[in-house]
C-alpha cells in the first residue's frame, strides 16, 4: 500500500515539471509521478488546489547545538524546519565547540538521528575554531561534511584564504564564504544609509560586502575552487558576481528571504531580528537582489537561520546578538517577496529552494525522480497568514517579520515518506492517512 497524493500541481524544477500531477509514494520513496495513477490499493489524499514539490533544502542554518542551546537545538530546529517544509538542512560550523573536527560533527549527526525530524548535513570548518588563524583538518572533516565555511564569520586574512581554497580543492567540497571586510563593517549595526543616521545607529557600508566579494572572487578564479557567497546583501554585490559568471569564474550565491523582502526601513522602532548579518539595506539593493535571483545571477534562498534567546532580544538594539529565526518564514518570506509582485514565477522560486541548493552542495536531494528519497512538500500558495513568532516551533522569537501578512504556507512535510509536519487545517485529509498505513500524522497548531 503507497499513499497517493493525488491531483496537485507538481512542480519538480530538476525534471523541468509544472503539471497537475499525482504522486505515489511507497516504501519511503517516489514511485511514480504520473496522471491518473489507479487509485485501488492505496491511501488517497486529495491535494487539489495544493501544490507538491521537492521538500526544501536550506543551505544556511545555525543550529547552534552544541553550545547554543538556549537559543535552539536540533530537536527544536529541525521541528521548525519540518513546519517551514524544509526537509533537509545544512548546518553551519559555528557551534561551541566548532565544527572543527569530525567528532563534533558526528555528535550533532549522532542527536540528529535521534531527535531530528528533517535530514541533517554538517559543514565543516575553514579554520580552527573559526578565528581565521589557522586551517582546520580539512582532509578528516571532508568525510562527514558537504562544505567548509567559517560562516557567519569572515575569513579575514586573503593569504590564508588562499591557502585554504588551495587545501580544500582535492576533497571536491565548495566553500562557503560570508563576505565582510571587517575594517569596513567597523562595529556597525545597520545599513549606511538614511534609517541609520535617523536612528543613531553606526553603520556598514555596502562597501564592506562589495570589497570582499571582489577579493572573494578573484581568489577563486585564481585557485579554480568553488565558492559560495552566503547570504549577499548589495546591489555591488550582484553586480560583481554576475560579471565573474560571464568569466566562468566558479561561483554560486545564495539570499535570503529578508533581504529580498525588506529594506532598511524595516529596522524603524529597533525591532528585534531586524538586526541581521548583513543588514538590510536600500530599497535599490533590494531590488538588485530580486533582479539577480531573476537573471540567474543569484542561485539559492537559504534562510540563515539564527534563533536568538528571548532574553537576547529584550535588551537595547547594539547590545543585540545579530540574526533573525528563519526556518518557518523560509518559504512565505520568499514567496511574497518574489512570486506576489512578479518578479519570477512558482517553479523559479521553488528551483531557488530545492535542487538548486541540494546540486551546489551535492546532497541527495531536492527532485521528484521515480525512486528518489519520498521527501516533499506540499504547498497552499494561496494561504495567507500573518507571522506570530509566539506560533513558532523554533525557540527563536527574533523574526523581522513578526506582524507581517505573507502568503503562502507549507501544509505539509514528508520526509522518506513519513508525515513530519501537518498544518491542523490539513490534518482531515491525512487523517484518512493514518487509519490505513504506517504514516504518522502530527498535527502542528
Ligand atoms: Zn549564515
């Protein structure tokens, strides 16, 4: 007996798919995606109106366990990404102790497999420690992660970047590198521009990005590594990453939600996860960024997620941690940024967070091809919900979000097959589910 998910729009960006479709799963994979498929036999949920595409793949998440686990840990993180349709996470190396060494990987693999919800991939460090002093054993972390980066810190020093990308070449693994010149960025806490002046706070320039994007690229050109700019924030930006493409330089970049949907504006009344690394910029940048996302130029959305304690955020703005708890917006944040005003289309917003993100990283995942993994989302895009960090799965409460109106929602994940997140509203056309096959429906308010 398969569970048949039947008459939904699919889209499968890899497979160039965008039709009303049904899909069979069976045995914890994708048996076939096909109209009509004979109902007889199966457990039928009838997701018309719905849309069904690969479960997301976020390429950016600070988990922050271990270390961190006031602000989030696997069990929780991977909750609120199973509730933001995300099925597969990678997680960055800035826990305490860092991801500098196979073992600490394979503890937070070990907690994965036993409270995860959604799949979990490790990067690995750049440098001990993150402290961009000296390479950390890039050869013993290569087995057991799918990248190396020092996110969210920059690596400062051009030489030992060098070195490093030189190092990391014969493992295959890109590197994912946050752009910051630090004696530009200063200490700032918010774009350079009108809202920071008006607000007394110092800023960063764009320049500070821009320089070491520039510096960023020019390095992989020159060693033929591949790299991957995290989270870009400025028009610059674009600008240069979409230059070195037309070079052939070996270059992919990813955004997030908040930078395609806010503005420096958005920092007014110094709202709580509004202070994020980048910080959100012009209206101009903004626009650039979608513009990028729209001609290629900008591969991936992750969500950057970095949840923050409540404790954290109620405190005055400079004295903030940066970040901002993105696992459960991911998805609405993106569409309304980009799908609500045109800018691209469903199947474009849908590749940006599925097999485009899983190909950079080479993780199995992110396609609806007979066989594959049965990890999938299926997707309400005409829901509209206002955001409730108090509603959130995560512990992070620090959302740039909070009392916004978005639209669209991830009704529900499966993640090899099984039900790991179902919004209550589905819950009745799942619960036929469960009285006739293993599958186990939780039902989320
Ligand atoms: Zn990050």
């Amino acid at each position: 007996m398969g569970l048949l998910l039947a008459g939904g729009r699919v889209i499968d960006p890899a497979a160039g798919m965008d039709a009303v479709r049904d899909v069979l799963v069976e045995g914890g994979r994708i048996a076939a995606v096909a109209p009509a498929i004979p109902r007889e036999g199966h457990t039928v949920a009838d997701v018309s109106d719905l849309v069904v595409a690969p479960g997301l793949v976020d390429l950016n998440v600070h988990l922050g366990d271990p270390g961190f686990t006031h602000r989030e840990d696997v069990a929780s993180g991977t909750r609120a990404a199973a509730r933001g349709g995300i099925t597969s996470l990678v997680c960055a190396a800035d826990t305490s102790p860092a991801a500098d060494h196979p073992v600490v990987v394979e503890g937070i693999a070990a907690r994965a497999a036993r409270d995860g919800r959604v799949r979990v991939h490790h990067i690995g460090a750049l440098t001990k420690g993150l402290r961009g002093e000296e390479l950390a054993p890039l050869g013993a972390l290569a087995p057991v992660v799918c990248a190396f980066s020092d996110d969210p810190r920059p690596v400062p020093d051009a030489s030992l970047l060098r070195k490093a990308l030189t190092y990391a070449r014969p493992f295959n693994r890109p590197v994912i590198l946050r752009c910051e010149d630090a004696s530009l960025a200063g200490r700032g806490f918010a774009h350079e521009g009108a809202m920071a002046a008006v607000l007394g706070l110092r800023g960063i320039p764009s320049l500070a990005e821009e320089v070491a994007v520039a510096r960023d690229l020019l390095l992989a050109e020159a060693t033929g590594v591949r790299v991957h700019l995290t989270h870009i924030s400025t028009a610059g930006a674009v600008r240069l990453i979409r230059e070195a493409k037309r070079r052939g330089v070996p270059v992919t970049c990813d955004v997030t939600p908040h930078h395609l949907m806010l503005t420096e504006e958005a920092v007014e009344g110094f709202r709580p996860g509004t202070r994020v690394q980048p910080p959100l910029r012009s209206a101009q940048d903004r626009d650039a960024l979608r513009e990028g996302l729209a001609d290629g130029t900008i591969d991936a959305i992750a969500s950057d997620h970095r949840p923050l304690a409540p404790e954290e955020v109620a405190v005055e703005y400079e004295a903030m941690p940066p970040g901002a708890s993105g696992l459960e917006t991911l998805l609405a944040a993106a569409l309304t940024a980009l799908v609500e005003p045109g800018i691209v289309g469903l199947p474009r917003v849908i590749a940006c967070l599925t097999h485009v993100p899983a190909s950079i990283l080479d993780l199995p995942a992110g396609s609806l091809s007979p066989d594959a993994p049965a990890d999938l989302v299926v997707i309400d895009p005409a829901c509209e919900w206002v955001v409730d960090p108090d509603q959130f799965l995560s512990r992070g409460c620090n959302t740039p979000f909070a009392g916004m109106r978005v639209r669209g929602r991830a009704v529900a994940a499966l993640v090899a097959g099984q039900v790991v997140a179902c919004a209550p509203g589905f819950a009745n056309t799942l619960s036929q589910v469960t009285g006739a096959s293993s599958t186990t429906v939780e039902v989320r308010t």
